[in-house]
C-alpha cells in the first residue's frame, strides 16, 4: 500500500488567490459523495481541464471511467490559468535543439502545434463551451536586439512551422508596437478554461463517465486492477489510475525537473475599442516573461512578474496590490492607450520544467498509474496532447513523445 495524494495537505485555495473572470462567472456541476466500492477501466484524480480532457477521450475510447476530485472541480489551478492556448514552448527551439538535438526538440514543437488544432476541433465538433478563438500569437523581443529572435525563427523555418518575423520597423506598422522586433505565428487560440473544462466533463458523463467529491489517499497496485483507497474508506478497483491533480504533486510522483513558480495576473475592464491587432496572444523572449491576451468582451489580461522564491500562499496574495500595479504599468507601456482599470486581480502557483516540456506517461514504481502533468506556459496544450497520449498507451499503442515527457527523463539542466 503507497500512499497516493501529497503530504502537505495542500487544497484549492493555496493554488491561488484573487478571482479570474471566468471563476466569478463559473457554476458548479453536481458532484456526489462515493457512498459505495465501484470499479472501472479508468480512475481520473482530478476533474480540473487536465482531468476533464482526459475523461473526454477515454469515454471516447468506449471506457468506463470515474472522475474524482476532493474539491470543487476546475476551482484550483484551472481557475488561475490565463488559457492562452499557445503551441510555442516556453523553451525556444534553438535552446530546446540544443538540449536534444534538432529532431526531438522538432517533434515536440509539432505535437505542440497539433494540439492546439486539435483541442480547437474537439471544441467545435462537439459545440462546446469555453470561447475558444483562433488566435496569432506575438513573440516580442524583450531586448534591445532581434538576433536572437531571427535565429529562432529560421531554425522554426527548418522544422516547418509557422511564422514571420517582424523587424522594428514592421511590428510598429503592423501591431503599433515599439520592440526590437517579433515573430507572428498563426495556430494559437484562447479560451475560457472553467467553462471549456465544465463543457469536457459534461460530455463525458453524457458517455457514462462519473464524477465523484472523494480524497484519494492510498494506492495499492497488486492484482489485475490498482486498488485507490479513499479518505472515508471507500475504494475503487481500476485497470488504469491517470493523476491529473495539476500544481498538487502527489507523493509517488517524483521528478527532477519540476520548480514551483508563483504568477500574477489582471483584468481591466472591456474597452473593446482599444485592443491591440486581432487580440494576438502576446509573450516575450525571456525567461520570466511578460504575457498578455484578450477577452471576448475587450477586456486586457496581463500577467507575468513570476518568482520561484515567493510561493508560499499568504506571502504571494499579500503581493497582489503592488504586483497588479506594476502590471498595469507595464500595459500602459506595452500598449499606451489601454485603459488600465483593473476589474480582477488574481495570483496562482504554477509548475515549470526544466526543458519546457511536460511530465505525460507511466509513473515510476507505481504499475498501472499514468501522469498528466502540462506544466509551464503551455499547460492546457500539454493537457491535450497528455489526453491524446495516455489514450492511445491504454489502447496498446506508444509514441516517441512518451520517452520525450517521462518523468524520469534527464534534461541535463535540473536545478539550473
């Protein structure tokens, strides 16, 4: 018997602080006690995007699954997330090809790339909610030079993904805005997670999925099934157990890569006249960067001043004024004639690798249990393609991209 969920009690309210537009406006689905043992092909632990992705392709798939989630669903870090649906990987290619070699650090930009057209298909093939938009995305220079930039954008050339670079000169015509320069990138989108996760979880139960309020807390992986004891002594026998618990790292999951980072956001009020070109998604070319998207109703969010020192709970929520202050300036100097009235101001906690790239696959030591891990700035594109992946390995197939994400794997740059 191993214990399963995290030891530091951790619960929605230490993932963030502060209200997104889409927590004020979300409702909650129906979510019964486990009153009884149950068995099933698969036991989902969490019902956030992660889970409820998940939950759709397995049902998908034709299997029996359960959804469990000891607090209100999507309220924890789906609630935080800002929902830029971005393909482009925290780590740029070149960094990324410089890790791995050209091929790997390829591969796992494309799959990227496919993910995002793909969570865009499975939205409107199934009408469902969540806003999502087909979006540019906007990759500003944060330096005073755009070298780096170009490097990156020919090696993307090479790869064969899309994008133009912009000079100076061209991004201040075209975007109005004054940066060294920038790349522009079709395939991207934005979204309202709640909404899109509440939508996910309602069509897989439209399939016979279940969604139960229970606290996973043992895992025993004997015998045909794993064996998932819960707190109030109930159990569920299950051939595949998938942890999609987001930023609450259970204890048998274990990595050297990940780091805690903590990030801030706001949302001014609508001023849908005052929005940039086309809402692009805009991030930059630096390690903690600087994000920014739009609303359906023209509101501006912006986020970023990230710290890994600063995750403690109590200690980031007392930033928020100053860090809601310096975003606001930051807006006003990205984009002058933005109206910077802050109607929502929200902080979270958010998981980084190393490499950029996720924690999808078998978990280590524990048969039968399978990690959904998209951490970084691509976290629902990673949950997408962890969907995509862990449905395809329960149904017998495999993918290079398993050994890309494994959780074991050695990027040569933990701790950096």
């Amino acid at each position: 018997m191993i214990r399963i969920l995290d030891s530091d009690d951790t619960d929605q309210a230490d993932l963030h602080g502060g209200s997104s537009p889409w927590f004020a406006a979300a409702k909650q689905p129906q979510r019964p006690q486990l009153s009884e043992n149950l068995a099933c092909d698969v036991l989902i632990i969490g019902a956030g995007i992660t889970g409820s992705l998940v939950a759709e392709r397995l049902t998908r798939q034709g299997l029996d699954v359960i959804i469990v989630d000891r607090e209100r669903p999507g309220r924890g870090s789906t609630a935080a997330s800002t929902s830029m649906l971005l393909w482009e990987i925290d780590r740029p290619l070149v960094e990324l090809t410089a890790l791995y070699g050209f091929e790997r650090a390829a591969r796992a930009y494309r799959a990227s790339l496919a993910a995002v057209s793909g969570l865009i298909a499975l939205v409107r093939d199934h009408n469902l909610p969540g806003e999502i938009r087909k979006k540019n995305s906007l990759y500003l220079a944060a330096g005073s030079s755009a070298a780096e930039l170009l490097d990156e954008h020919r090696l993307r050339q090479r790869a064969g993904l899309p994008g133009d670079f912009l000079d100076h000169g061209q991004l201040l015509e075209t975007y109005g805005m004054s940066r060294a320069g920038a790349i522009v990138s079709s395939g991207a989108a934005d979204a309202d997670p709640l909404q899109l996760a509440r939508g996910l979880l309602r069509l897989a139960a439209a399939r016979g999925a279940q969604l139960f309020d229970a606290e996973a807390v043992t895992f025993d992986p004997a015998g045909e099934a794993a064996t998932v004891g819960f707190e109030d002594g109930r159990e569920i026998a299950a051939k595949a157990v998938v942890l999609a618990t987001g930023y609450v790292m259970p204890d048998i999951v274990h990595s050297k890569l990940q780091t805690v980072s903590s990030s801030w956001a706001i949302a001014t009020t609508p001023q849908p006249q005052n929005i940039w070109k086309d809402g692009a998604l805009i991030w930059e070319d630096a390690r903690d960067y600087l994000y920014a998207r739009t609303t359906p109703a023209g509101r501006m969010i912006i986020g970023g001043e990230d710290s890994e020192e600063i995750v403690a709970p109590d200690a980031r929520d007392r930033l928020m004024p100053e860090k809601s202050r310096r975003l606001a300036q930051r807006l006003a100097a990205l984009w002058p004639i933005a109206v910077t009235d802050i109607e929502y101001s929200w902080a979270g906690v958010f998981d980084t690798t190393s490499d950029g790239l996720p924690l999808i696959g078998p978990v280590p030591g524990a048969k039968g249990v399978y990690a959904a891990y998209g951490y970084g700035g691509n976290g629902i594109t990673f949950s997408y393609l962890a969907a995509q992946l862990i449905g395809d390995l329960i149904a017998g197939g495999s993918s290079p991209l398993l050994d890309d994400f494994a959780l074991g794997r050695d990027s040569g740059m933990a701790g950096h």
